[in-house]
C-alpha cells in the first residue's frame, strides 16, 4: 500500500540555531503538535516516520568534501579563518553545536521521501524540517548548510523519475536552480518576491536554465504586496501549463511560508489560503509529491500553514472542499472547518493595481521566454 508519510523526529529539534537567527527548528514539530492535537497527523494510510541522517555517499553527490569537512569541524566547536570562504559563521550562517547534526538530520529525511515515491512505497512524503534551499555545493547562505531539496531531486532524478520542483518560498531558489541549470530531467519553478528588493537577489524571468537546460528553469519575480488571487492566476496561466507539458512523474514542492502576509522578513501579502489552494491544484495530477518546509520567520503562522499543507497534501483539507461545492464532506467536528486556513485578506485597490500591472509584464515575459522550449 502506498503510504502518505509525515518525516519528523523530536531529535530535529534538539540542535537549535542560535536566538539572534530567525531561523527556528521548533515549526516542524509545532505543527505535528497542531496536527496531532486535531486528530489529523496519521491515521488510515497516514503514517509518520524517523529519518535516519543522509549519509556522506550522499551529501557527497552535491557538496564538496572539503566543505563537508569543515561543516563537521564547525560541528565540533572548532573555527578559523577559512571557514567564512564556505559562507560559516557569518550572520545568516552562525557557528553553532549541532549544526552538522541538523543539517544531516533534515537532508536524511528529504532523501528518505524521496526514495520511498521511487520505491513506490509512499505517495505523499512530507518533511517540514527541510527546505534548505540556498545550500550550494561548497557555501553555505541564508540560514542553509545543506541542501536536502536538491538532494531529494537527486534521489528521485536517479531513480529514473522526471522531476518538476516548484519552490513557492518567498526568496527565490537559487541553490536548487543552479544545481539543475543544465538538466531537462529536472525542472525548477520557483515563485519568489523580486530579487531587487529581497534576499538573494537572483531569480530574473531571464534565468531560464542553459544547454539541455534551457526553458527547464523558470523564474516568477513578484512585486511587494502580492495578493492571492494574483499569486494563483500566476499559478495557473504558467506554471500549471509548463507542469502539463514536461509531464513529470513526480512533483516536489518547497513550502516556505514566508510568503504569508505578517513575515517579519519579507513583503508579501499572502494568506496560507494560496498554500493549501496551491496542494490542491497540485494534486490533480495525480503524480507523487514530495514536499518540504522551508521559510518562515513568524513561528506560529508557519506552523498552521505547515499543519494545512499536511491535510492539503493528504487530499483532506475541508477549505478545498468548501470552496469547490462539497462543503463539510470531510467534517468531523464543527471547529475544524476554516480552523487552519487563514481568512480572506483583500487587497486595497491601489495594492491591486500596482501589483496587477507588473505581474502582467511578467507574465507575458516569462511565457515569450519559456513556453516554446514546450510547443506551448
Ligand atoms: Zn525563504
């Protein structure tokens, strides 16, 4: 039987970066806590397991071992000069005991859901401790050591599945981006606020990969302010059409959570609404999904949106229900319905005209760009 699997374990949380670091380990497990404390975490087919860490024959098919090497020296309080060349100790990527430990951890558990859909054991593979996509090969940035989405991609890519990976976090992709740039077996889309005004400051509709690459990597910039229903028709005119033309046999999905309205480090206007609509509109392909946490530095909105994506991605998010015509079908008490999905927020006319108006240039660029690599 193929199984939805939740990939936690307590020990995720035990290796906290430091408090000056709005990177928190403590999400995942809060929104298993929510989860379970609404009866909907496992049960029927829903199951959640342990990963064990990714090992170094692993890590070593994206990061350098002299990298590798210095991460575990860090690991073990040592620190010198050289290790600000692989991006450590600085700001975003503090110094701190257990860094190695975490980062191991959270990559095992992507490419534990990802050899699980190869296997056919697991449709649905969730691991909100992951995620930590800006790790490159040999540096370490914004808050990532690691990079287990490209390590899951990995894992599925050589298990002979085609791969499109959507990254609806609020920065933009650029470790996963750059490590697929010239594959057409995997594609990366990522939706992300504009890179003049955010972190990392990459991620132009122009990226659009190289070689046998080229139109296997896109780019969604968005402007301050974006509303859902402007981030939804984003959805739908490109990236379903472009998901629909390569014809993936697996969908991996980055789920951070900084895009909500509220994120004290971005300036989006989202609600989790778009993420649990986002599952949804995934889902109808039918396809396995192998997704991750990410971003999301207001703890408590981070954690609900996660505990939604968990009910979204096992097809019992009542919201959906709701809103397509089969209200309460999957109701069992009266407080569940709407108890994780945020209410509506709309936007102010000026918000919606301003954002209207940059997002239908980009629209436009990005499919003259894209959408004939794929006959579209
Ligand atoms: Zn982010």
């Amino acid at each position: 039987m193929t199984q939805k699997a939740f990939i936690y374990s307590p020990e995720l949380e035990a290796y906290p970066y430091p408090p000056s670091c709005p990177f928190n380990t403590s999400r995942a497990g809060k929104a298993r806590a929510i989860l379970t404390s609404m009866g909907l975490l496992i049960g029927d087919d829903k199951i959640e397991v342990a990963p064990p860490p990714a090992t170094r024959e692993v890590l070593e098919t994206f990061h350098t071992p002299e990298y590798l090497d210095a991460l575990e020296r860090l690991n073990r309080g040592e620190y010198d000069s050289e290790m600000l060349y692989f991006g450590l100790g600085t700001g975003d990527c503090p110094a701190f005991k257990g860094v190695w430990d975490y980062s191991v951890l959270a990559c095992g558990a992507s490419v534990l859901g990802a050899e699980w859909i190869v296997q056919g054991k697991a449709s649905v593979a969730f691991n909100p401790s992951g995620g930590l996509h800006h790790a490159f090969p040999d540096r370490a940035a914004g808050f990532c050591y690691l990079n287990d989405v490209v390590l899951g991609c990995e894992t599925l890519a050589k298990g002979n599945k085609r791969v499109v990976f959507l990254d609806i976090d609020v920065h933009h992709t650029d470790g996963v981006q750059a490590a697929f740039y010239d594959r057409n077996d995997v594609m990366t889309i990522s939706l992300h606020q504009d890179g003049r005004t955010l972190f990392p400051g990459t991620g132009f509709v122009e990226e659009i990969g190289e070689g046998e690459g080229k139109g296997y990597a896109i780019n969604i910039p968005l402007p301050m302010g974006t509303y859902d229903e402007a981030y939804l028709r984003a959805v739908r005119q490109v990236v379903l059409p472009l998901i629909h033309a390569f014809g993936p046999d697996v969908l991996a999905l980055e789920i951070g959570a900084d895009t909500l309205s509220g994120d004290p480090l971005a300036n989006l206007s989202l609600t989790n609404n778009v993420i649990a609509d986002v599952i949804g509109l995934l889902r109808a392909f039918g396809k396995p999904i192998l997704a991750t946490g990410g971003g999301g530095y207001h703890v408590d909105n981070t954690a609900r949106a996660w505990a939604l994506a968990w009910t979204a991605l096992c097809g019992e998010d009542a919201g959906a229900d709701a809103a397509a015509g089969l209200g309460g079908v999957m109701l069992e008490t009266a407080d569940w319905h709407g108890g994780l999905r945020d209410r509506v927020l709309a936007p102010s006319e000026a918000q919606k005209c301003s954002v209207d108006q940059i997002l239908n240039i980009t629209l436009d660029s990005v499919k003259k760009l894209v959408f004939p690599h794929h006959g579209l």
